[in-house]
C-alpha cells in the first residue's frame, strides 16, 4: 500500500492567524491559572491570619 502526500495550498496569513489564535488561548490560559494562583495565595494567608488572630483571643 503506497500513500501519496496531496500538497495542500495555504494562503501566507493563513499560518499566522493560527499562531495568534493559539498565542490567544496560551495568553488567556495564563492569566487564569495565574488569577487562580493568587487567589488561592491570598485565601490561604487569609486563613492563617485569622487563625493566628482566634489563637491570641484564646490566651487572654
């Protein structure tokens, strides 16, 4: 069984509307997983900081 390559035309901006369209997706991705990073950050010293502040409340 012999397989042939059928050349495929592409128009030139064809290759870079791909690449931003994926530099889009890679961009967005990151702001989100970023976001995600700081907000679970932020809520775990959140946590602790009220959790050192019942820890004080206790001792007196």
């Amino acid at each position: 069984m012999k397989l042939t390559v059928i050349p495929v035309r592409r128009i030139a901006g064809d290759d870079n509307r791909h690449r931003s369209k994926t530099m889009a997706a890679l961009g967005s991705f990151l702001l989100l997983a970023s976001a995600s990073v700081l907000t679970a950050s932020y809520l775990r010293s959140r946590a602790a900081r009220s959790r050192r502040q019942e820890a004080r409340v206790t001792r007196r």
